[in-house]
C-alpha cells in the first residue's frame, strides 16, 4: 500500500506567529465557527461556489479537498452550488457536517491514505472523495472539475439544483 507524505513545518516567533494565524479563517471545531459566521462568509462571495468557500484558508482554516467532499456529502448540498442560494437551515447542516466530519477524523488518526508522524496509518475512510460510487447510499459518484480542483459528489445524496 502505497502512503502519501504531504504537508510541512514552519516554526515562528510569537509575533510572526500571532500576524500568519490572522490571515486564516475559524478553526471548524471552534467555537467561532457558526452558523451565522459561515452565513457572513457565503454572503460576501455569494456566487462563489460553496466548496471553494469552505477551501479558502482565509475564510475557515484547514479544509482541504477531501474533506470539503465528505463535509458537502454529509449536508446533502451540491458542492458547485453558489454559496449565496444556502438556507439557512441548509448553512446549519453544514457547519455541523464540518464538525462531525472533523472529529471523526481526528479520532480515526486522519485519511486513510496518510500516516502520522510517527507513520501510524489514518482509518478516516471517505464517503465520495476517490470513489466510484457512495458509501452510503450505493449510488453514482460523479467528478467535476471546479476551481481547478476535483471535486466528487454523490447524484443521489446531493442533487444539482
């Protein structure tokens, strides 16, 4: 099984520390990610694509490409919907989606596909990110092409609008 390395390390001083984390948006697991921060965030972009907001780093900090999928699954939302279309009920989906998403992650040890540190394999298994069909309804994963990003979602779980 072939592992993939990614990331990296950058160690800074309190202050050049405290000037780089206000350039990134709220930690998903924090409380400062709510609903009614993520609501401001779509209306600023508001045809922005809702993926692509929950991607850039300066709007919510740490989600990447996969984990926009699954969290996108999970609140049933077209990921190439335009963010200022979301209900509200919808944004609350979610930033909980996020969060459970996360946690299951973390507690997991990460992706699948990634190792730690130490090189202790993840067992965060994706739901539609690399995969042919949903891994929990069975049907059709789709690829699109958005942001210059790949971007899968299930047709049955998220519908496009």
């Amino acid at each position: 099984l072939e592992r993939i390395f990614m990331g990296h390390a950058h160690f800074y001083g309190p202050d050049d520390a405290a000037a780089r984390r206000a350039g990134f948006g709220p930690d998903p697991l924090s409380a400062n990610f709510s609903p009614e921060y993520l609501a401001a965030a779509f209306a600023r972009k508001p045809k922005q694509p809702v993926k692509a907001i929950l991607m850039d780093q300066s709007q919510v900090a740490g989600i990447g490409n996969a984990y926009s999928d699954e969290i996108l699954v999970r609140a049933k939302i077209y990921p190439l919907r335009p963010a200022g279309s979301l209900t509200s009920d919808e944004i609350l989906r979610v930033v909980n989606a996020a969060r459970e998403v996360l946690e299951r992650s973390v507690s997991m040890g990460g992706d699948n596909d990634y190792t730690d540190l130490f090189g202790a394999p993840g067992c965060f298994s994706t739901t539609v990110h690399s995969q042919a069909v949903c891994q929990d309804c069975g049907g059709v994963v789709r690829q699109v092409k958005g942001g210059g990003r790949t971007t899968y979602y299930c047709e049955s779980c998220q519908p496009i609008p």
